[in-house]
C-alpha cells in the first residue's frame, strides 16, 4: 500500500472514530436521562458543552483556530448577495409563527443551546473531519465531511420514523453539509457556517406546529436548498479566484 493511501486510510478512521464518539456522547446523554430524573434538556446541553470545551482546549493546544476558519480576517471572502439567500431559507420555518408555548427561559435556554451545538459540528465536521479527508482532494473532503454529517444524524434522529421521513433526513443532512463544506473551502471562514447552523436551529425550535403544512413547508425548503447548491458550486466553480477550481 502506498504512503498515500496510507494515509487517507488513516484520516478516514480518524473522521469515522471521531463523528462516532459524538454520536456515543449523545447517546450516553440520553441513557442518563432516561435512567434518571434529570431531563433530556439538561443532559443535552451537558453533552455538547462538554465535546465543545474539549474542541476549545484541543484547538488552543494545536494551535487550529485559523486553520479551521476562526480568522476574521481571511482575505477570502463572499459576496453578501451569495450568502443571503441561505440564511434567508433557514429562516422559512418561522414564517408558520412562533410557538406560543415558548416563554422567557426556553427561549433563552434554546439560543445558548443552538449556539453551542452549532459550534461543536461545524468544529466537528467542517473543521477538523473536512481538514482530515481534503488530504486526498477537496471534492473528497467536501463530501466525506457532508455523508458522516448526514450519518451522524440518522444515527442520532431517525429512530421510529418512518423511511419517507428517514430518506428525507439524509438528503436535507447531505445538502446542507455540502453546502458549508463549499463555503468553508471557499472562505476559509467557519463563522459562516455556525452562524446558519445556528439560525436555522433556532427558527426550527421556536417555530410552531403548522400541522398539514410541516411536510409541505420541508420540502420546499430541502428544494431550495438543492437549488442553492447548485447555484452556489456553479457560481464559485466558475470564480478564478475560487480553489474550486480543483474539484474536478
């Protein structure tokens, strides 16, 4: 076996070991709270505060901040008119209203709680799984980085849907990870990413149930961002100041 192949195989393990040992938080965080009187809420919020100091301690060490797009002033930038449509999209599911349920503290307790599981899977996957797989090529860490995301979240969310709701889960997961794996390489900013992970989460939780519609309104959002995917890789595809240009 070649040093290179070598090493992809060792970055790959490294990725699938890594994704899998959040998915083992989560599921411990679960274990606890169903054996347990603490709430699902407490021990959550625990689990990912917990994985994201880790993150922090493990960048500060290595010294990965820049390296996984923590530098407010990379010289790779995008146009706010390439960007506003995807924050506009993951805003959709307010547009049903606000949960009325909703009061002070829940929706204090669900911005901290987004904003920390934001940070920890785009640290996860677009910081340290993409920067592991794009050792091979960047379409490779692209899309490596995006299919562990999407499993990850199958294995964490798709226990007792039905396979429609599970098939749609992978496609949305895979689309949105493509999606910030296009804008990390192309930016070299993951406050981007973090920032729509976090605005999309939130929107999601506050918003209400809308019934009939919950479907209809999914679906139109997974379209939009399929489309937004296209767009956004044919658009920095064609840029010559883009490193797109080796993702062939």
């Amino acid at each position: 076996m070649r040093k290179e192949e070598k090493t992809l195989k060792r970055q790959l393990m490294k990725s699938v070991f890594i994704m899998l040992g959040l998915v083992m938080v989560l599921f411990m965080a679960g274990m606890v709270s169903a054996l347990t009187e603490f709430s699902s809420k407490t021990t959550f919020f625990a689990a990912f505060l917990i994985v994201g100091l880790i993150e922090v301690v493990y960048m500060s060490r290595k010294g990965l901040w820049s390296e996984y797009g923590f530098d407010i002033n990379s010289h790779k930038s995008m146009k706010l008119i390439l960007l506003s449509p995807l924050m506009v999209i993951a805003m959709i599911p307010i547009f049903a209203g606000i949960d009325n349920g909703l009061n002070l503290l829940d929706i204090i307790y669900i911005i901290v709680y987004m904003l920390i599981v934001a940070f920890v899977e785009e640290v996860l996957y677009r910081g340290i799984i993409l920067s592991n797989l794009k050792t091979k090529s960047v379409k490779f860490g692209i899309i490596g980085s995006a299919v562990m995301f999407g499993l990850s979240h199958l294995i964490t969310a798709s226990s007792g849907k039905a396979l429609l709701d599970v098939l749609f889960l992978i496609i949305m997961a895979l689309t949105v990870g493509i999606i910030l794996g296009l804008i990390i390489i192309y930016t070299g900013n993951i406050y981007i990413c973090i920032a729509y992970h976090f605005i999309n989460n939130v929107c999601v939780s506050i918003s209400r149930s809308y019934g009939i519609a919950d479907k209809a309104i999914s679906y139109a959002v997974l379209l939009l961002l399929i489309i937004y995917a296209f767009v956004l890789y044919s658009k920095l595809k064609n840029d010559e100041q883009s490193d797109l240009n080796i993702i062939e």
